[in-house]
C-alpha cells in the first residue's frame, strides 16, 4: 500500500451520532492519499461497531484504536505515535470538513516547503437549529479579525504571516483563528513535542500555537472557508451559545493554567514574560472574573478575581473601574456562595 501523504487523527468519545457525517466527509475529500486513525477514548456506546460498518468499504488503510478514557489531547497523542504521513490533520467527529479542505492544504504544503502550519476559514452552525453563527471566523460583524492585519507575504491566494513579532503579538492576545480543526501540520513538529496533558484541555489548542512559533514553524493561511464547526451543548468551544457556569470556569482556569505553565515550556525573554503577565490578568479579569463569576451573581468570588487581576497589572485603569463599581453593587445585590476554584 502506497505510504500517505497525510494522517487523518479523529479522536472521538461517545459521538456515535456524528461519525456517519464526520467519516462521509473524510471519505469526499478531494485528496485522497491519506489514512484514518481512529482513537476511540473508553466510548460505552456504539462507537466500534459504527466504526466498522462506516470504514469497511473505504480503500485507504484505517486504524481502530482503544483506550481508556483519559481525555482528548491523550487521544491526540495516542494518534500521532502511529502516524505515517509527512502532514497531519485533526478531526473533530462533530464538525464537517469541506470537500476542498486537504486538497487545498497539502497544495499548500507541498508549493511552499517552507512552510509548516497552513489552515483556512471556518463557518460556524448552530447545530440544533442549522442557523449560520459566522460565516466565516477570519471576520466578525463584518470587520477582519485582528490577524488579518499583521504582516504577511502573499503568495497568490495563500497569506504567508511574518515571523518578526509574531510570537509576542500571539503571546498578547491576538488570535491566529487555527484550530487543530481546520490546519494541516508537518507532522515532524509533533516528533519531539507531543501534545501536554497536565491541564485542562482548553488551553493546549492556544499553547500550542505558541509552541509551534517559538520552535520556527512557519504559518500560513487561506481566506475561505473549509470546515463547518457544529456548536452544541457537549462541545467546549467557547463559543457555545449558552454555557452554564460550571463549563464556563472550567474553560477559563484552563486556559489561565495552562498559560502559567508556558514559560516552563518556552524560553521567554522579559519582556515577553510582562506581555504574558498581563494576557493571565486580562484572563483573570473577564473571562475568570467577570463572565464565569459576577455574570452568574458570584460577587465574592468575581471580587477575589479583579484583585488577582489588578495585582497582575495594577496600571491598567479599566481592572480598576469595574473592581469599584462591582464594590458598588455589591452593597445592593446578594452573593452566592463561592465557587469552588482551581486557579490560584
């Protein structure tokens, strides 16, 4: 069997209802040397038999693998030791890829061998209603992303993003919009830098990115869309609709964890650790303080957090002003009792 091109890693946990689409879809792909490697996470449902049924007629070489339930970056790097491809590419068994979307990639790739990190465009779908979200997420309301304005090389259709401050300007805050989702990776980063598990999952897609720039990977980007991300109630996306309260602290002391344990991981000089001290209070203010606790009349614990994030950057004037008028309110608004946390 010719080797592939490229591994398709799926992680998947109880989704058996998503898989017929999420192997349809795989199967269409207009690129079709690849191979499929399932890692089914401990699922107690149907996931093996479907498994078999739906990849039992698809001529690229597919592998089943189980283990016990352990999360889906264990998943992930379960699925990069048995990979075969000079690219890999993540599925999430609950969006949809185009049917352009390696074909466009690998092109990608393979024109520009300078190149280690290409990824394109989502559009986003309310699952339970079909309704579009974002039709594309390299825009909101119409405006670009914040990406869209550093600098970068065009090479026709494909937006080559400059090396020179790109570390920092990510490190601060401005997202590049590529999830594992909707990228192709050389799947020789991954040799020496497997996924970290020792924190919750939401912040490793973001830490990631960071690894990958500060060890030379080069990144690049195609404007239009190629993956359909469904939102719905079991995905951890922050962009669920409506996020009870438990599901909003677990997003955010991940990725306020996971952006602690970062200078363990990459050498930092000191001006990009100040850059870093400042991305966790932004963090502790809004998402911590503000979105998970006082939006949910958690005042005690949203007060605790404006003073973590105050002492994290006590010049920024905007910490201030809403710890005081928080201070305010709270003489005329009940509080809960406080949330249990893991951040400290």
């Amino acid at each position: 069997m010719k080797t592939p091109d490229i591994s398709i890693i799926l992680p998947t946990f109880n989704r058996e209802k998503f898989l017929p689409s999420a192997i349809a879809a795989i199967r269409d792909q207009q690129f079709t040397n690849w191979e499929l490697i399932i890692v089914d996470d401990g699922s107690t449902d149907n996931t093996a038999e479907l498994v078999q049924e739906l990849t039992a007629k698809i001529p690229q070489q597919v592998k089943y693998i189980y283990q016990s339930n352990q999360g889906a970056y264990i998943a992930r790097n379960t699925g990069l030791e048995n990979v075969s491809g000079r690219y890999v590419a993540f599925y999430d068994s609950d969006d949809l890829w185009l049917s352009h979307h390696l074909q466009r990639c690998v092109e990608s790739l393979e024109q520009n061998p300078d190149i280690g990190w290409v990824y394109a465009a989502t559009e986003m779908v309310d699952h339970s209603t079909g309704r579009i979200v974002n039709e594309n997420s390299f825009q909101v309301g119409g405006e670009r992303r914040a990406f869209r304005s550093l600098a970068y090389e065009s090479r026709g259709d494909l937006h080559v993003l400059k090396e020179e401050g790109l570390f920092d300007a990510v490190l601060g805050g401005v997202g590049l919009y590529c999830g594992l989702q909707n990228s192709v990776i050389v799947s020789s980063f991954f040799d020496q830098r497997p996924f970290v598990t020792d924190f919750h999952n939401e912040a490793e897609d973001q830490v990631v990115v960071l690894r990958a720039i500060a060890a030379g990977v080069k990144f690049a980007y195609l404007t239009d869309v190629h993956v359909r991300y469904h939102i719905h109630d079991q995905n951890s996306s922050a962009a669920a609709l409506s996020m009870p309260q438990e599901k909003r602290l677990r997003l955010a002391e991940g990725l306020i964890e996971g952006f602690q344990k970062l200078p363990d991981q990459i050498p930092m000089t000191r001006s990009q650790k100040t850059i870093l001290r400042r991305r966790i209070a932004e963090l502790t203010m809004w998402q911590l303080g503000y979105h998970s606790y006082w939006m949910f009349g958690s005042t005690r614990d949203a007060l605790n957090a404006y003073r973590k994030a105050i002492a994290l950057n006590p010049i920024r004037l905007a910490f201030w002003k809403t710890y005081f008028l928080a201070k305010f309110k709270t003489a005329f608004r009940p509080s809960q009792m406080p949330v249990e946390s893991r951040v400290h």
